[in-house]
C-alpha cells in the first residue's frame, strides 16, 4: 500500500480513536500532504497521466473521502436534532 494513502488511512484512524466531538468531526480535514497528493492523482487523471496503481489509489482515497463526507454529514444531522 502507497505510504500516502497509508497515512489517509492513518490519519482517519487516529482522528476517530480521539472521540472526537460532532463539531470536530464537521471540522476534519486530512493532512496537507495526504490533499496534495490527492490533488496531483486528480489533476492528472484528467490528462491520463495515471499508472494503474495510482488509478487505485485514487479509487481508494476517493472512497474515504466519502466515507469522512458521510460521518461529516451524519454528525450534522446528530447535531441539529440535539
């Protein structure tokens, strides 16, 4: 596994075993080093300049970041019907 999407991992990891507040759920954001890369992996998939195992990681990193867009909104809904 690409050390990038070990650490987007990683950092979702750690955020999540701090119990983190709705508030602070709302606010997470990943790393400027993990967003960097994904810039570069989405920036150049558009001109399809992606090796096979960047085209995954990209799926990859994509996928969490839906995962933390859905806590983001879930955390939202909890916190408006407190």
């Amino acid at each position: 596994m690409d050390a990038v999407r070990t650490n987007a991992i990683d950092e979702i990891a750690e955020f999540l075993l701090t119990a983190p507040t709705l508030e602070q759920v709302i606010a997470f954001k990943a790393s400027a080093g993990v967003q960097e890369r994904l810039d570069d992996l989405l920036e150049r998939n558009k001109t399809g300049q992606l090796t096979a195992d960047e085209h995954e990681e990209l799926d990859e990193t994509l996928q969490l970041d839906l995962f933390v867009q859905f806590l983001k909104a879930k955390a939202k809904v909890k916190l408006a019907n407190k």
